[in-house]
C-alpha cells in the first residue's frame, strides 16, 4: 500500500534522512515568498510611489508626443501668422512698437520685482536666524539662573 514516494514510512530503512529538511526548506521557501507577496500589497508607500512612476512616465511621453505635434505644426503657424503681423507693421507701425515696448517693460517689472522677492527673502532668512540665536541664548541664560537659584537654595537648607 504504501509506495517508495510515500512521504510517512514508519521505520523504513531506505528512507532519505536529508528528506524531512529538505521538506522543512520548500516550505520555507514557499512561506517567505507568502510573506513577502503580503508585505508588498500591504506597503502602501511603494504601491502610491510606482503608481506615480507610471503617470509621471506617461504624462512626459504624451509631453514629447504633443511638443512634435507643435513643432511639426510651427512652420504652418508662422506662415500663416507672417502676412498677418506684416499688415500690422504697414497699417500702424506705432501698435506695433507700442507692443514691442510694453512686452519689453513687462519683463524688466518682472525682473525688478524677481529681484525684490530674491532680496526679501534673504533677508528674512538672515532676520529669523538673528532671533533664533536670541531665544537660544535666553534659554541658556534662564537655565543657569535657574541653576544659580537651585544652589543657593541648597547652601541655605544645609546648616
């Protein structure tokens, strides 16, 4: 009844005594690759991380697939807007300059007020480290006074 491939051979002489380990280290093996299959589902971390590779991946893909689009498609567009931009240097020069002024002037305002922030920002960072060190300082200072009061207390209870 009972086969040579029969795992439970009671007192048999032919069995393999490496057989119950090597048993024992399959199914181990198997439990840690349970384990390990659970523990991936359960890492919320990394599913939210490879799912944002992915959209991050496809988002720069159709931004490449669309930027050909444009590119393939400027030639055209400036064609077209070439005659159009020509009439309005004939037809009124001073829109014209009007225009190329005032994007001129927007980008020194934005430039300046770059700056501005740049600087403000700067001095900011300088302004919060000079507190910090203020309340750093009023800390120590409150803990040796504390200490101070501490041991005269002590000198006073000892005679």
């Amino acid at each position: 009844m009972s086969s040579s491939t029969d795992p439970v051979q009671v007192g048999s002489a032919s069995s393999d005594p490496a057989r119950p380990r090597r048993n024992v280290d399959r199914i181990r093996g198997e439990l840690a690759a349970t384990v390990a299959a659970l523990a991936a589902k359960a890492d919320v971390t990394s599913q939210a991380q490879a799912t944002a590779r992915q959209l991050s991946a496809q988002v720069s893909d159709k931004a490449r697939q669309v930027g050909g689009q444009v590119m393939g498609n400027a030639p055209q567009l400036i064609k077209a807007a070439g005659p159009a931009a020509q009439r309005v240097m004939q037809d009124s020069p001073g829109a014209a300059a009007g225009t190329v002024l005032a994007v001129v002037g927007m980008v020194m305002l934005r430039r300046g007020r770059h700056r501005r922030d740049k600087a403000r920002k700067a001095q900011q960072r300088r302004r919060r480290s000079t507190t910090h060190r203020r309340r750093r300082w009023g800390r120590v200072l409150a803990v040796v006074g504390w200490l101070i009061r501490r041991r005269r207390r002590r000198r006073t209870k000892k005679p």
